[in-house]
C-alpha cells in the first residue's frame, strides 16, 4: 500500500503498511512482518458553534405570566430578530396598531424582511431611523397602551 521512510535516533526504517482492517495493520519494517494497533485520533471540530441567547417574550420577563384582561398590558418591545440594517420606517410616534401591522423593513442576509407588531396599542417610541445597523435583539419599536 504505502511505503514510508523513518529514522529513529539515527536509525533508518523502511516501513510498508501492507493492509489495515478495522484498528489492525499489517506493517512490514525492514523486511519482518509485524501487526498492529491503529488508533484514531479524535480530530478536533473547526467549525465553531453558534451560541444563540435566551429569546424573551415582547413584553419582557413578566409577559409570559396571565393576567386580568383588564389589566394594563404595559409597554412591549419589538426586537431585531437578527442583525442587518433598516431601510424603511413605516410607523411615527402615537400611531396605533395592530397584531401584525408591518412597523419597518430591515435588510440583513441580502433580503428584506419586514418586522410586524407582535402587539396592539401605541407606538410610543421608535428607536432606530433608516439607515441605522442592528444587533440580534436590538430594540427597534416600543407599543405601549
């Protein structure tokens, strides 16, 4: 199979691997046939891992807990989903809206997504303005009662 040359303090060693079966080889090192034990190095991974933090509610922490309906829902936020730029704001400050009106359009990974309220009331606060970039999680609106 394939042939090898190796010196060992200063001896030389003609080594051929003649045929290898699960972790046996067959070597033959200077004409005397020997079998072997191959291990498997574990190779390391290069591709590193993507580490995603804890999604929270549009509402914050406290949103996932019931309450009262007539209660005061308080203010929520409408976050970047994921890096990219704003190319268009489609809301003002006091506009009311509704579950899944369209508040701005975002460029990231060379497509253009529009964000939409995830939340009824107000706009009571934009955060960004056309050409801005954003991070994952960045807050972009804020709709309050």
């Amino acid at each position: 199979m394939k042939k090898f040359k190796f010196i060992i303090r200063g001896n030389e060693y003609n080594v051929e691997i003649q045929s290898i079966e699960d972790e046996i080889a067959e070597i033959e090192v200077n004409g005397t046939t020997y079998q072997v034990e191959v291990v498997k190095a574990i190779k390391e991974i290069k591709t590193p891992k993507l580490v995603r933090s804890q999604v929270v509610p549009a509402g914050g922490a406290d949103s996932a807990k019931t309450s009262k309906p007539s209660e005061k829902k308080g203010v929520g936020f409408v976050k970047a989903p994921l890096p990219g730029t704003i190319i268009e704001v489609k809301v003002k400050v006091g506009d009311e809206v509704k579950i899944g009106d369209n508040l701005l359009i975002m460029e990231a990974m060379k497509m253009e997504n529009e964000i939409r309220s995830d939340k009824s009331g107000k706009v009571s606060t934009i955060k960004v303005s056309n050409g801005d970039s954003v991070l994952e999680g960045d807050v972009l609106v804020e709709i309050g009662e």
